[in-house]
C-alpha cells in the first residue's frame, strides 16, 4: 500500500489563491494531527460546517480520476470531513463514493465509514445507514448467513460486490452499526410465531419479560406491528394449506398448524364461519353421496369467496391508508413551502429551506413505499408516472434554483443575462435529447406505462440518466426521474424567463418620473403589493404599460424594493389554497366602511 498520496496535496493547487486559501491551509493542519474521532472531531466539525469551502472540495474531489480510498494517508480524516458536512453537494458526493465502495467490495474503507457512522448520527446519515442495511441483508444471503428473507422489506442492490467479505467483517459491520443481533431476533421470532397465541406469548418465548420492549423492537426490525405481522403470517399460513394440502376446511380450521393453536382456529372461524361435515355414519345411512358431495362443494366456493373477499378488504385498507398518508404528508410540505416563499429573504436563502423540507418529506414517503406492497400494477404505475414525480419535481427545482443563484455572477447585467441564458439553453437541450418521451408523457399515452413506471424493468436500450445505477431499485423506475425532472424544468424555465424580464426592466426603472419627498410607505408585505400588481394589470388600468414598468413604479412610489422576478411570484401566488387573500380582505375592509358610514347617516352623524 502506498502511503505517500495524500488528498491534500492533490487539492492543495486548487485553493493557493483565492478565497478559501486561508481556510485550506488551516485545515491542513488539523488533518495532519488527526489521531482519533474524540480528540478531533470538534476541530474538523468547524470546517465541515463552512458551505461554499466543501462544496468546492466536494466538487474537486468529484472531478478526480480516482476515488478517495485508504491508499491515501490521510482518507480517514478527510472523509469523516465529508460525512460531517451537510451541504447537498458533500452528502450526495459521499453517497455515490459509498456506493462505489459496495461495487467493488472496498471492505477497509466500508469499515472506515461504519466506524464514523457508530460515532455520530445526523439526519443526513440515514439514507447511507438504509444502503449498509439493505448491503449487509444481501452479503448475510451471499455468504450463507442467518438473513430475514422477507420480500417486503429485502432491498437487492445493483452492482454490489460480496467477494472480499468475510462472516468476520458483516458481523464486525453490523456491530458498529447496531444491527448485530438483528438476525438473531428474527430468527428466534420465525421459530416461534407459530406456536404463540399472540404478542404477549410471543416476547415471552422470545426471551422478553416486557411486552412493549419487544413491541419497540419488532417494530424497528420489521418495519410493521407484531400483532399485524403475526395476522398476515395467518392468513398466508392459511392459503398455502387451501393450496398445497388435502385437509378438510375443517381440519384447516381447527388445527390449520401443528401443535394445535386456539388462536388461529378462532381467526379461521372468524373469516369463514363454522363449517359442520358431515361423519361417515350419517352418509352412509342416511344422506346420499351425491347429495353430501353437492352441499360439500357449495360450502367450499363459500370458504373461499370469504377468504378472498377478507384478502380484498385488507388490500382496500391499506390502499387507503397510503393515500392518506401521502396527502397529509402532501399538504403539510406546501404548507411549509408556502410559508418559507412569504417570508422576505433572499432566494438562496428560500430554496435552501425549501429544499430541506422537501427532502424529509422525500425520505419519509421512500421508507413508507418501500415497506408497502402495491395491489395491483395500475396503482404501482399511478404512484411513479403521477404521485411521486409531482413531490420530487418540487425538490429538483429548489435544488437547482440554489445552485443557479450560488453560481450567479454579481458583475454588468450583460454578464447575467449570458448565465441565465445559459441555463435556458441547458433545458432546451434536455427538452431536445428526451422528445419522444415527453411528447409520449404530455400526450397521456400509456401502453408504454408498464415498461416505464413499473419496478425490475430495467431496459438497456432506453436512455437512461448517468446516475441510474445509484438509483434504489425499490424506489425508482425507468422513467419517474425524467417526469420528475420535465415537471422542475418547466417551473425553471418560469424562473428564468422571469429573472430575464427583471434584468431588461432594469434600466426602466432608472427612467421612472421623479416622485415627490415624501412619500406614503407600504404596510403591508411585499406579496399583498404584488397581488394588487397583477390585479391593476390584469383589469388594464394603466393600458398597455409593461409589467415590469408597472410593478417598477408602484414599489418606487410607495417606497417598497420588490423582487422583479414577478413570473415566479405570480407560480407561488397560483399554488396557494387562496389565491387572492389580500384582495379579499382589502374588499372586506371596504364594505365594512361602506356599511358604517351608512349607520352613521342613519344616526345623523356624518363619516
């Protein structure tokens, strides 16, 4: 191993001038006494949280021919400085470095990062802690290891590598990461359900004095209630019996397991009901066979509508509950969203918010999909083609509309107009490159739905984005990014159009007529002036003026510095449950006048 690369060196020529040249050699300071996380985690943690300095070193290390690895004499330094870093940047960086690591097996910077990972724990850690999970479940399967085989919640990693892992290394991984004795808890649990009759005698032979400590844990490793868990375990018993075996439905519901279990023949006689047969005395004597054998099948097309019609009730429930939860999570995000856009500050500042807000609503809804089983492939195919791309499309465009606005250059309105036009060509080009989809899209075709939206149905002759491989195969299809990104677009190109009316309306705002000293001061926020903008050049008051002449001389009259970026008000005003709020309490206001000043004419007063 050589031990003469170092990461800082490979930097160093990047940042000898500039702004962050101070900040870098300082760092190199603190890298070079690194011993242990304890003794220095504090120091690097001060640099981490400076935003533009790695997002730069983010950026640096995202060009390089080679990723970061243990060659390097100083990777563990430089890498808990990543993992500590929350700009978008550095975490997606470290993401797809992780990623690289599962493809070619890296077991001793695996380790590196599950050892930072048992340090620290920020919210930002989670989705690289779901990947070490669902890569360790997969090694357990590769190496002949004890391994929760439930399909519900195995996540099967694309180009992954297990060929230099040893048992030794994915327990000494699972340790560091908590997960150790996960597998043990299952398989206690799988030996034993049958022979439970409930949650209570469950923890018992499970080893657990207390109910809702084990309650707490199945919850965390299954991902579901025990009770619920148990319940549908049941009803599959069931079914495989109806299947597989010549039981009587009798037999099936008295004693559908062995030993006898109370519990699941008075679920069974729940769902179908007591099925008396008849004994043998009874047909031989005075029933006939045929007549016996008629009532006999009658009852089984009764069993099994019921069975059925339990399973479909079940489905239904569910279905509604997912619906539920991702329209409540749906509606709390715009709130959010709404509020963060009402506020005045600055852009950056807006989609930055915007964006984290987005993101945990993103996160939450991945770890409820990826526990839910779609019914049907049309509900699966509504959910990627419309539901998910309309939250994801949100967060695309407030992470681009960051790094447009980071990037912007601050010199003549020339050089602006240059860089936002830049961009718009960028979505012309991917507009261009991806036609035929987006017509396919925007037409509402669908006969191509089922290779496109629906999951493991990977087509190599499709287009794909260059990231694709990074993707979560439980989460993601060939084309719910696309759709995703064609919706951010359309709202950036908005944006755009609007940031490029702004910089022409600039010089017409120099030209507006001088207005006197002293002048009346808007009270109201800076969105209520902006409604009343549009409300006078909607109705034509001023004929055929310019918007942006418009909103230029009303916020110069009543002292107000409004963003000229109206476009992109007026999409934010367009999204709000009300639309128009301060036009209908400035009307309210006035009737309410009106009302008083004839009361006080009644009375003999005067206004």
């Amino acid at each position: 191993m050589q031990t003469d690369l170092s990461i800082y060196n490979s930097l160093r020529p990047s940042f000898i001038e500039g702004v962050h040249a101070v900040k870098f050699n300082a760092l190199s300071a603190v890298i070079s006494r690194y011993r242990d996380y304890a003794r220095s985690s504090e120091q690097i943690k001060a640099y981490s949280g400076d935003s533009l300095l790695m997002r730069d070193i983010a950026s640096l290390l995202d060009e390089a021919p080679r990723p970061i690895t243990r060659e390097y004499q100083d990777f563990t330094p430089f890498l808990l400085l990543l993992m500590l870093s929350e700009e978008f940047h550095v975490v997606h960086y470290v993401e797809r470095l992780v990623t690289w690591y599962f493809g070619y097996c890296c077991v001793d910077e695996l380790r590196t990062v599950c050892t930072i990972l048992s340090e620290c724990s920020y919210p930002h850690h989670d989705t690289l802690r779901l990947r070490f999970k669902n890569y360790l479940r997969e090694a357990r399967k590769t190496l002949g290891m004890p391994v929760e085989c439930n399909a519900a919640v195995m996540l099967k990693m694309l180009d992954a590598s297990y060929e230099h892992l040893t048992p030794a290394d994915v327990g000494e991984f699972e340790e560091l990461l908590h997960l150790g004795d996960d597998y043990e808890f299952i398989s206690r649990v799988k030996s034993n359900y049958l022979a439970s009759d409930n949650v209570t005698e469950l923890a018992g032979v499970c080893g657990y004095s207390s109910t809702i400590t084990f309650r707490r844990r199945f919850q965390r490793v299954f991902g579901c209630s025990a009770s619920s868990w148990l319940r549908q375990r049941r009803i599959e018993r069931i079914g495989e019996l109806l299947r597989t075996t010549h039981y009587t439905l009798q037999e099936i519901a008295t004693c559908a397991v062995s030993p006898p279990n109370p519990t699941l023949r008075t679920f069974a006689s729940g769902i179908w009901g007591a099925i008396p047969l008849p004994s043998a005395r009874k047909v031989g004597s005075d029933i006939k066979i045929g007549s016996v054998i008629k009532k006999t099948k009658r009852k089984i097309k009764i069993v099994i509508r019921r069975f059925f019609d339990s399973l479909t009730l079940y489905a239904k429930v569910t279905r509604r509950i997912m619906i539920a939860f991702i329209e409540k999570l749906k509606q709390r995000s715009l709130r959010s969203i709404e509020r963060i856009e009402s506020r005045d500050t600055d852009v950056l500042k807006k989609s930055l918010e915007a964006s984290r807000v987005l993101g945990e609503a993103f996160d939450r809804l991945k770890q409820y999909i990826i526990g839910y089983r779609f019914q049907n492939d049309d509900e699966e195919i509504k959910f990627f083609k419309e539901i998910k791309p309309r939250l994801f499309c949100r967060l695309i465009y407030y992470r681009k509309l960051y790094n447009i606005e980071m990037n912007r250059p601050v010199g003549s309105i020339e050089a602006q107009r240059e860089y936002l036009d830049a961009h718009v060509r960028a979505i012309n080009a991917y507009t261009q490159k991806r036609l035929d989809f987006i017509r396919y899209f925007r037409s509402g075709a669908t006969h191509l739905d089922s290779l496109y939206f629906l999951r493991g149905q990977t087509d190599t002759e499709q287009y794909l984005e260059t990231f694709y491989y990074e993707l979560d195969p439980q989460f993601s299809t060939n084309a719910d990014f696309k759709v995703a990104k064609i919706l951010a677009n359309d709202m950036l190109s908005v944006y755009l159009m609007g940031e490029l009316e702004s910089l022409e309306s600039t010089n017409l705002r120099n030209m507006v007529l001088p207005l006197p000293d002293v002048r009346p001061t808007w009270q109201d926020s800076k969105t209520d002036l902006t409604e009343l903008i549009y409300l006078l050049d909607s109705k034509g008051c001023f004929g055929n003026v310019p918007l942006t002449q418009l909103a230029s001389y009303i916020s110069n009259a009543f002292n107000v510095h409004l963003d000229m970026n109206l476009s992109r008000t007026f999409c934010d005003m367009k999204i709000r449950n009300n639309p128009t709020p301060w036009l209908d309490k400035a009307k309210e206001a006035l009737l309410k006048r009106m009302q008083t000043w004839k009361r006080n004419k009644k009375n003999g007063n005067s206004e």
